[in-house]
C-alpha cells in the first residue's frame, strides 16, 4: 500500500508538475540566469579573451563579408572551369587588387574633390536655408506663434554651441584612442588579406577541423546546424551587399540626370547606409533633400521623385529578387534587433545585429527540436501535427 501511494503520488508530481510545458520553461530560465550570474561574479577571468577578440574582431569581420561575397565566385571557378582552388583563389585576389586600385585612381578622387567642394560651399548652403526659412516663418500665418518659434531657435542654437564646445574638449581626451582606433584599422588592413586567403582557399575544411573535437553523436547534427548558419549568414551578406551596390548605382544614376550636386558620393553614401535594413534609404535621402532645398522647389521635388522611383524599383523588383525571404524574420523583429544591437555596439551592432539574430535563432531552433524529441513533453503536440499532414494528404 505505501508503495502503491508512493507511486501515485509521484506520478501525481510529475503530471503537474515537471510534465508541465510552463514549469520546465520557467526552470530552464532559472538555470540560464544562475549560469549568467556565475560568469558575472568570473567575469575578470574572461578579460583577455575580450581583449583578443577586440584585436582580431575587425579583420575577421572584414574577412568574413569578403568572404561570403567572393566565394562563388571562387567555386564556379573551381567546378565549372576546372581551376584548381588555389589558382582560383589567386585570379580572384587579381581581379580584386586590380578594382581596388581603380577605385583608388578614379572614385576616390572624384569623392575627395565633391567632399572638398562640400566643405566650401557649406556656409554659403546655410545661409540660403536660414534666408528661406524666415521668409518662410515671416508669413502672417505665423505671426501668433513667433515669438515661441524664435525660443525655440534660441534653444536650438544654445544646443548646438553646447554640443559643439562638449566635443572639442572631448576631442583632447578622445587623441589616444583615435590613434589606437587608426592603427587597429591599419593592422586589420594588413592582415585582412591574409585571413581571407586562406578562408577562401581552406573554408571548407574549417566545419569539419572543428567538429572533430566533438564525441561521435554530436558530430552529424553539429555540422547540420553549422551548415544551416552558414547557409543564412551568407544569403544575407551577399544579398545585402549586391541590393546596396543596385542601390548605390541608381542614385548615382538619378542624381546625374537631375543635376544634383555630388551625386557620385552621395549614391555611394547611400548604398554603405542601405546596409541597414528598413532605415537606411531613408537617412540616405536625408543630404540630398538638404541640397534639394538649397536648389529650390523644382530640385527638391526632383529629389524625391528620384527617391520614389528608386524605393519602388527596389522594393518591388531588385530585394525580392536578391533576397527573398531568406531569414524568414518578420520586419517588426528585425526593427527591434536593430534598435537593441545598435544601442549595445553601436554602427557595428547596426550592421551586424540582423545576421547575428539568424544565426542565432538557428542554434536555438535546433536546440528546442533536439529537447522536444529527448524530453517526450510535446508527443501530443507531434502527433497532433502528424494527424494534421495525414488529413490534409
């Protein structure tokens, strides 16, 4: 008999309580925020791989989005022409050295020149904003209001002298770390090639090498998981980087035949800001609205007729083409991932916070599959859905 209540009353414990979906839910992040608190009181243990990331971080990341661009290329030349890898790899580093050194010659001067020209004539732009808006605001209209609006550009103007004063004296502190930040970057320029040449040469090798340290069992769905991430890391990339450069040519192209000014660095600057999903095009246009009011009416509205067609061609023709639904993430997740990343990293978080959330919704995925199969708490769940696809057959 105490072996029967015994039993029943274990049975009774594990069908309400740990056979229970929201209970294991809630004592898994239980366990996930002890093992966050543990690593928070080690934490100093772990600065000298922060600090080796940070010193290896950029030209990694530098080489891993080349990568991801050339690599096709560097396959269709190894299985479709029969070139061996390493000559492949050689002729794209040619083809590649030789574009750089043509952007060097003929962009970067073109960019100096209009940037320069910019510069100059920036005063001259301010004035013509500022004599536009008083005839503006000088209108009957606003007359109840004027006195309001000229406190308001008093505060405004406050602002801007306060801004302007914190990030002189800020600059004075800030000389150190623009020196560390300019010869990081150099190093990375240095060592960047030679990270991508063997990326592109031994890559797929690397999953492999990797998972040969793991037992037997792990090793076959590890390198599914592993191929899933490269899978969508890499279809954003190239996706990304191919609309930015359509994008790119189409301001340039429509900038040109408006007769906006700087229309070669201002296509440039907006196909770098469409990097940024949703939010990009939209900063981009900013300059070119600033130039657009300087010129007039009839420029401005050039401007954003310019803007309109391009958001259309793009919208409904090059991103649906080139990307798809490839992460299959909606846009309101992929706005939060951007406002989240980009206030924890910065402009790197903005670049890299989508792919980061692809890769990592693919682990967690796979991970959740693997405990409904092992833990037996949603079998109700899997034949329900097996029912489902037998019904619909």
């Amino acid at each position: 008999m105490e072996e029967k209540k015994k039993q029943s009353s274990f049975s009774w414990f594990w069908k309400w309580f740990l056979n229970n979906k929201i209970v294991t839910g809630l004592l898994i992040v239980l366990l996930v925020l002890l093992i966050i608190n543990m690593f928070t009181k080690v934490s100093y243990l772990f600065d000298p791989l922060w600090q080796f990331i940070a010193t290896v971080g950029l030209p990694v990341v530098m080489a891993g989005i080349l990568f991801y661009l050339l690599n096709p290329l560097v396959d269709f030349l190894e299985k479709k022409l029969k070139l061996r890898r390493l000559y492949g790899v050689i002729l794209v580093f040619i083809l590649l050295i030789a574009l750089i050194s043509w952007g060097v010659v003929v962009i970067i001067p073109e960019i100096r020149d209009q940037l320069l020209q910019f510069a100059n004539n920036f005063p001259g732009y301010i004035t013509v904003v500022q004599n536009g808006l008083q005839k503006f605001f000088s209108d009957p209209i606003f007359d109840q209001v004027q006195d309001q609006l000229a406190t308001y550009g008093e505060k405004i103007l406050n602002t801007i002298t306060d801004l302007l004063q914190n990030i002189s004296k800020i600059t004075f502190k800030g000389i150190g770390n623009f020196f560390g930040a300019v010869a990081s970057t150099v190093i990375a320029i240095f060592t960047m090639p030679i990270i991508l040449f063997y990326l592109l040469k031994d890559g797929k090798e690397f999953a492999p090498f990797l998972v040969s340290f793991l037992p037997t069992k792990m090793r076959k769905p590890t390198l599914k998981v592993l191929g899933e991430m490269n899978k969508q890391v890499s279809s954003y990339i190239r996706g990304q980087l191919t609309v930015a450069f359509a994008v790119s040519l189409m301001f340039m192209l429509g900038f040109s035949v408006i007769g906006l000014d700087y229309a070669i660095t201002l296509g440039i600057i907006a196909g770098f800001l469409n990097l940024i999903p949703y939010l990009g095009s939209f900063l981009a246009i900013i300059p070119a609205i600033f130039l657009g009011i300087v010129g007039g009416p009839t420029l401005l509205v050039k401007v954003l007729i310019v803007f309109a067609i391009e958001q259309v061609i793009e919208g409904r023709f090059i991103s649906p083409l080139v990307l798809g639904s490839q992460l299959a993430v909606h846009p309101v997740t992929i706005l939060f991932v951007l406002l989240t990343s980009g206030k924890l990293f910065g402009v790197v978080g903005v670049l890299l916070g989508v792919p980061s959330y692809a890769a990592i919704k693919v682990v967690i995925v796979n991970i959740f599959d693997w405990y409904k199969k092992v833990s037996g708490l949603y079998q109700d769940e899997q034949i329900l859905t097996v029912d489902e696809k037998n019904s619909r057959e």
